[in-house]
C-alpha cells in the first residue's frame, strides 16, 4: 500500500498545517527547535514529513488535548508535552480506540477505506506542561502555553507571540463540541475565550475545518458563547445543539454554568 500523504498548507514560512483529512496539526519550524502541535489519528509517517518542512532542528511534541485523533500519533516521538488532566486519559487513546475512530469515520464521513492507523507500539515520556510555560524557538520567537478548558477541562492553547498567531487546539471552532466526557462549562469556556481575545493576534488556528479564526469571526464566535451562557442549568443532562453567527454550539444542558 503507498504512503498516506498529508495535505499540508504553509501558513508562512515557518509555520505550516498539517491535515490528515479529518484532523489538523501544526509544524513550527524555529531557528534551534521545531514545535509540534498535536500529532493526528497517527496514519502516516508525520516524523518524515516534519523533516522535510522543518530539517533537522530538535523537535518538540506538544499536544492541545488527549482526544484519540490529536495524539493518535504519538508513537513516533520520545516525548509528549501535555497538562496534567489531559495526561491522566492518554490511556484512552490506545490503538484500539484509534482503529475504531477511523472506522467510524469512515462509515459516515466518506474517509477513504485505504487510510489505515499506523500500529507504532512505542508510547512516548510524558512531560507536563501548564500555564505560563513556554517552547524558545530561537531568534527570539518564544511560544506560550496557555490553560484554556472548554472543549476539554485540561485543553492547552499555544500562543506564538511573534507571529501573532494562537493555536487553539478544538477550543475554538465553528462547530463547538462541549458535550465530550471532560468538557467544561459554557461560563469556563467564555472565560478561556476573554483570555483569547484579550491577545495581540491576527490569527487563531483550530485543529478542524482548515480555516483560521481573525478577530471578527472570533468576536462572532465569543458573542454566540455569550448568548448561550445565558441559559440556566437543566436538572436533566441533554445534549442540544445552540446556532448563532454561522457557529454550532452542541452543549450539556446541565453544564452551561457551576451552579444555578
Ligand atoms: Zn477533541
């Protein structure tokens, strides 16, 4: 079977989209050290292509969250770079929940039947990383990690002050999944969004859907939180899907705040 090829999109020069065709992540090639940002379902050979985008400068993995499809590939690298929560579930994320990730795929989404996991059995050292920390790129370009649960409680943003560009993992979307075992409220994901908004950027990469985020789409984004944040907590967990702005919310009813 020939090699599965990634589709791969240049930002600028020294950042580039990397899509797998269902999910998305980031190669940032600095002047001493390339960062990774998520690695995939893992169905191809990620660690070649980051060589040819990025040469030979020591790379950095760092993941946004433990969802099967952002660290399916981590058995290419020694290391993983991840928030303490997120590190608790990456045993949720094995080979089997990959295989069965994709299978579902493609029985609904039309993903090519050719696509298969890659099977690395390594399971890469975990480093924790938190609020604050940053990735010394070289020529002064510094990314900062940043604690912003929504999608996930222990989901982590990286901020590359620099280029003025956020990579917000799948915190940010137009098609926002606050339902997940581990989201966080409505309220605690408009927080992370203030926090978002309060940065000097031009862009905000999600990790779905290929389109960046500028600060209009973003405001219409914060907006659609803000409306929905309204609502009261129902006793009942359902799962409903709240429209605004061209953005589809899909929330707990009974997680849109702590408490009534
Ligand atoms: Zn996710």
């Amino acid at each position: 079977m020939s090699e599965f090829q990634y589709e791969v999109q240049k930002i600028n020069d020294t950042a580039f989209m990397v899509s797998e065709g269902f999910t998305t992540m980031f190669v940032l090639a600095g002047e001493t050290q390339t960062l990774l940002i998520d690695c995939g379902l893992g169905v191809g050979d990620f660690q070649a292509l980051v060589k040819t985008l990025a040469g030979d400068a020591p790379v950095t993995l760092a993941a946004t969250h433990a969802h099967v499809d952002h660290i399916g590939g981590r058995g290419q690298f020694d290391e993983m770079a991840i928030s303490a929560p997120e590190a608790a579930l990456i045993r949720t994320c094995g080979a089997s929940q990959r295989r069965r990730w994709l299978r579902r795929k493609q029985l609904t989404e039309h993903v090519s039947k050719e696509i298969r996991i890659r099977d690395e059995k390594k399971e890469p050292r975990v480093r924790i990383i938190k609020e604050g920390d940053t990735f010394d790129l070289g020529g002064g370009r510094v990314v900062e990690v940043m604690e912003t649960p929504g999608h996930t409680k222990g989901s982590l943003s990286f901020y590359d002050r620099q280029q003025k560009i956020l990579y917000a993992g799948d915190t940010v979307s137009s098609y926002l999944f606050l339902w997940l075992p581990h989201t966080a409220t409505v309220e605690a994901t408009l927080q992370s969004f203030y926090r978002m908004r309060s940065l000097d950027f031009e862009l905000i990469w999600p990790c779905h859907h290929r389109r960046p985020f500028d600060r209009a789409r973003f405001d219409g984004l914060v907006e659609t939180l803000e409306q929905l944040a309204q609502k009261k907590n129902t006793r009942l967990p359902l799962v409903k899907k709240f429209v605004r702005n061209g953005n589809r919310v899909f929330y707990r009813t009974s997680l849109v705040r702590e408490k009534n």
